[in-house]
C-alpha cells in the first residue's frame, strides 16, 4: 500500500478537520447549524469541557431542532459553570416552546440570579409570565381552547457566551401574548372602556382591606369563580386566608408602580410591586391579577406571583 503524501495525511487528521472556536462562531452566524455541530463535536473531542464549545454545540442542536439534545448540552454546561446566563435563558426558550412555562420561567429566574442586570433574561421573563397570566385569563373565563392558536415562540438564541451578558438584547426573544381571540373579537366591535383608574382604586381598596385584617371586605374583592391557588379548593382557601390575616399583630401592604392592560370592557390584567410587613414576616414580590367586571364592581379572577 502506498503511503499517502504528508501534507494529504495531514489534512485528514482529527487536529487538520477540527475547527477552532471562532471558525465555528462563524458557521453559527451564517446558520451553517449541521456544519458548525460537526465542526464543534471534533473540537469536543479533545476539549470535552470547552464552555464555548459545548454552548456552541448547544445552540446548533437547537436550530437543527434537536430541542432534547440541546436541552440535555444546556443542562450539562449549567452543571459544569453555573454563573453563565446564556445556557439558562437559551433553555428557558426551548422550555417554553414545549410549552413548559414553569420549568421557563425557572430557568430565566436563574439567569438573571447570574446577573441582576441580565436585559434579555428579564424580557423573556416578562413575556412569559404574560403567557401564563394569558393562559390563566383563558381558564377563568373558560375560554374554548379549541377554538384558539397556541402561540409560536421565536428562538431567542444568544449565539455565544459574553464577558459581559448583562449588555446583550436577543435579536429575537419569546414573543409577548398580544392578543386573546376571544376579546379580540369583542373588541372589533365594541370599544374598549379604560377603567384603569377604577382599577387601581380596587386594588387599593383591597390591600387597606388586608392592611386593616378585615378578612370579609378583603375576600368582598374576589370574584365567585376565582381560582386559588395550588389547586386547593375555593372554601379552604378562604378558611387559610382568614386565618392569616388574624394571626400577625399588625400587617402593611403597599402596592407600587400599578400597570393596568385592558383585554375587555369587562376584563383586565394588573401588575404591580408589593411590599408586606407585618411581626411575622416580610417580602416584596411581583404581582399579576386577572380582573373581571361583575355588576359594575372590578373582582379579582387569577393571582400570580413571583419574587
């Protein structure tokens, strides 16, 4: 058998065919994805704990979409070096895709526990919790999901890891929910009141009601057909929730920087800041609530909260 010359030799050797990091990078931002995984995988081969590469190996399963396989390199980088937040934003993307809001929203919560400042985390973050307050719009109201298009969640791929992530927007990001059929249709034909102030009006009047521990005008501001939380009935709820506001010797609740979204005439979505205080207990949380209008008076159908 002849021997093939050097130079031929060396091109066919594993050293010759593997890219380095930024070749791969480029393969990435062309969207070569099958070029770049085959390019990364060599390269793994001898760096098997490269974070670059196995982020890049990551990204390339994704738009491939091979969402287990990335999910599965995701999760190994996260194990590996737990302070990046690209890996866990990239995940929470493919999470919500399937549809796994919680495991997303987890996943951007600890991105942005990397880095407070992290842009892109917090607008995945916000959108998500958008969907589930959507979603939970749609339960209450017993919207026929039949009837509805599940939205499509866009990629928002960071295609490598930065010294300085808080400074990088995803050129693409998990789309925010802009509409709801049901009330789009509505509003079509019927235009929308702002009853924003009123709004914000009601929800003072409840936490003075929770501030005062006056538990009946405090459950006067929940609609019949709200949903507690953790799937406990409504009668053991309201049993905890009385129990609760009886127990500390004083309790304070603020309520900051309130966002009313009108989906309806009779429907409307608020956030805000809450801080609590009491002898017991202290935090501040973000809160989500689903509202509807009952016989002139705004009541609360859905409670979302984050810390």
């Amino acid at each position: 058998m002849k021997k093939l010359p050097v130079l031929f030799a060396l091109l066919l050797s594993p050293f010759a065919l593997k890219a380095d990091i930024s070749q791969i990078q480029q393969l990435v931002s062309s969207q070569n994805f099958g070029q770049a995984l085959k390019s990364v995988e060599r390269l793994l081969e001898t760096k098997p704990k490269d974070k670059q590469a196995l982020f890049l190996k990551a990204v390339a399963l994704q738009q491939l979409g091979r969402d287990d396989d990335a999910i599965a390199t995701y999760k190994q980088l996260n194990k590996q070096a737990p302070s990046l937040p690209e890996p866990y934003n990239n995940l929470a993307v493919l999470y919500a895709k399937q549809g796994k809001q919680l495991k997303a929203r987890e996943a951007l919560i600890n991105a942005i526990n990397t880095h407070k400042s992290y842009a892109t985390a917090y607008k995945n973050l916000s959108n998500i919790y958008q969907h589930m307050a959507a979603d939970a719009y749609s339960k209450a109201l017993a919207i026929d999901k039949t009837k509805q298009q599940s939205p499509v969640l866009a990629l928002a791929t960071i295609n490598q890891i930065d010294k300085e992530p808080k400074l990088i927007v995803a050129a693409a990001e998990i789309p925010l929910v802009k509409k709801l059929p049901a009330v789009e249709k509505a509003k079509a034909t019927t235009p929308v009141r702002d009853d924003s102030r009123l709004i914000i009006n009601t929800i003072n009047g409840w936490s003075n009601a929770w501030s005062a521990q006056d538990s009946d005008a405090y459950l006067s501001y929940y609609a019949s057909e709200f949903i507690p939380p953790r799937g406990v009935n409504r009668t053991s709820w309201e049993q905890e929730r009385r129990i609760r506001l009886k127990k500390p010797r004083f309790i304070r609740i603020k309520i900051k920087s309130p966002r009313v979204k009108m989906l309806s005439s009779t429907s409307a979505m608020l956030s805000f800041n809450q801080d609590y205080q009491s002898d017991r207990f202290n935090d501040a949380v973000q809160k989500t609530l689903l509202l509807k209008k009952i016989n002139g008076r705004w009541k609360i159908l859905k409670e979302l909260t984050s810390s």
